[in-house]
C-alpha cells in the first residue's frame, strides 16, 4: 500500500483520487509518522460496509422476549410473605453462627 504525508497528499490529491479509481490499491495517509486515514474505492468501501453489518447481526444476541413466556401459578403475596420468612431465618442462622 502506498504511503504519503499528509502534506504530499493534499498536493497531489486529484491524481490519488484517479489512481484508486483506476484500482491501483488504497492510499494510505500519514500524519507524523502515523495513518491517520486511507483513501479506498467507493465500491470497496460499500463492501466492507455490508460485510461489517452482516457480522454485527450474526455477532449479536437478540433481545430477550419474556412476554407470554411464562404463566403465574399460586399466590404471589403469600410466596412473596415467604420469601421474607426464609430471609428471616437466613440472617438468624448466620447470627447465631458468628456467636
């Protein structure tokens, strides 16, 4: 891949624009001593785009649906009055255990 300053680049741009678009490969451009961008073929970029977005779709997990998953059975305050009943219990045998 070819390199140039950003100073060389700026100069010379309408020659690296007909260059890419004659595929001669991407251009990249430094800013001291580093890339800072790469001049590519739209229809390259266009491509990598799709490829980018068909990865993300496969790379991420659907939403969780719960609705109409799952039905109530019972009474949810007295499972709930329960629940309180056993955390009672819990703290009282972790008190009594650190006696």
């Amino acid at each position: 891949m070819k390199q140039l300053s950003l100073t060389e680049a700026r100069a010379q741009l309408s020659t690296l624009v007909a260059e890419v678009d004659k595929g001669q490969g991407p251009i990249a451009i430094a800013q001291r001593s580093k890339v800072r961008a790469v001049l590519v073929d739209p229809d390259w970029h266009g491509r990598v785009v799709e490829e980018l977005a068909h990865y993300r779709k496969l790379v991420k997990p659907p939403p969780l649906k719960l609705q109409g998953s799952m039905t109530l059975a019972g009474d949810l305050d007295e499972a709930l009055a329960e629940i309180k009943k056993e955390r009672e219990r819990s703290f009282d045998r972790l008190i009594t255990g650190l006696k």
